[in-house]
C-alpha cells in the first residue's frame, strides 16, 4: 500500500549515503532470522507522539497497517514487496508492503495488516508467522499513520496476486538492504518541515518512501551491536 509519491522531492537540504545504523552485516538465511526474532522480541516499537484531543497523531487523518513479510530461499532471507498498479488510489505504479487502512471491522492494525495482505496477494493469515512489529510512521502526503508488523511466510510460489491493486510481485534478497552502499538519505523541507527520505539504489527496484523507512528500520535491528552492547 504504502510507496512514495511520484517525481522527486523539492528542497533538499542534505544528502548522505550508507548510515551510523545501516547494517553493513551478510545474511545468512536462518542466523539472520534468528537474530531478528530476538531483536524483536526485545524491541518496544515506539509510536509517533499524540496530542491530547486524538489518538492519531497531529498530521495523520487516519491509521493503516502493512505486513513486511519475509521468506527463506537458497540459504538467505528474502524481503516480498509489491509493485502497486496503476488503478490503486494511492502509490500507484510504486514499491510497497501489502497493507492498507484500516476498516470498522478489524480487531486491531495486526488483523488490518493481515486482511490486506490476504486480499491483496492472497496469502492467508494463517501462513504468516508474525515476528513482531516496527515503529509507528507518518506518510504526510496521504494522510496515513502506519504499523508494520514483520512476519516469516512461505517462499512466494503460490500466490494470487489481485490485478486490481498489485501489477507485481517483487522479491529483493534481504542482503541488498543491509549493504550501506544500497542505501541513500535526504533532508527536505515539506510543509514547513524538515522530513527525512530514505531511497535503497542498486536493486532491481528503487525503494523509497514510506516503504524505504520501514526498511531501514528492519537493517537497524540487525545493525551489529556496538561496544558494550548499547543500541
């Protein structure tokens, strides 16, 4: 659901590659997944700050959930995006995690990110092993204050796309987003404020956005602990 808007952004006060956090670590397949289920298991996600009148946060209009759903395959981890199509009303044609808003209907954002993943490539709730969740992220162009959850599914093989929402699969080895060289950050000034953007290069797509954020975050809990064992 969640991607970047089209063209690049205005005002950019700064740029830099790689990151003090961006891991710079190989994957190795199942290491890599254990060492994230206990990052997340000792992770306490934080959510974007709330006034007083709202439990949304100032800015946000409305909540949404996506899935960052991971696989093994060949010994290493995998990241499954989706390639949004063009009929969507938000994000079209951009790289994305399965997700959407979240309905009346819904127990909490986890059923919101599952219920979407489900109709949106047709992968059940019960394949998905939910490792935990991220921070809390504000999309300022639509609106959207977003929850990832990550979660371990099965090799993409048999999914069902559904061609009114999703134009393609995509699968990136996790690798190629703990490798600083991949990852780029800008500082641009949108609606009076100073907003962080997160670009992976050198992929078979470009990632940036919301869904890059969501990413960087993910690398940031594999980042080796430093000296001490402070993070």
């Amino acid at each position: 659901m969640l991607g970047s808007r089209r063209g690049r952004p205005p005002d950019i006060v700064g740029t830099h590659h790689g990151g003090e956090r961006a891991s710079g670590i190989q994957d190795q397949g199942v290491d890599t997944l254990e060492l994230l289920r206990s990052r997340l298991q000792a992770a306490v996600p934080r959510d974007l700050p709330r006034d007083l009148s709202s439990d949304l946060p100032p800015g946000s209009r409305r909540r949404a959930a996506v899935l960052v759903p991971l696989f093994e395959s060949g010994g290493a981890m995998h990241l499954l995006l989706t390639k949004r199509a063009e009929k969507v009303e938000y994000h079209k044609g951009q790289i994305s995690f399965p997700g959407g808003r979240q309905e009346d209907g819904d127990a909490d954002l986890l059923e919101t990110a599952l219920r979407e993943t489900h109709e949106e490539i047709g992968l059940a709730p019960s394949e998905v092993e939910v490792l935990g969740r991220l921070d809390e992220i504000e999309v300022i162009a639509s609106g959207f204050a977003v929850t990832p959850f990550v979660g371990l599914v099965p090799p993409p093989v048999d999914l069902r796309p559904n061609p009114d929402e999703i134009a393609e699969i995509v699968a990136v080895p996790l690798a190629s987003f703990l490798d600083p060289a991949n990852l780029r950050v800008e500082h641009v000034v949108r609606e009076g404020r100073l907003v962080e953007l997160v670009y992976y290069e050198n992929i078979s797509h470009m990632v940036w956005g919301a869904t890059a954020r969501i990413i960087k975050g993910l690398a940031e809990l594999l980042a080796p602990e430093p000296p001490g064992g402070q993070r």
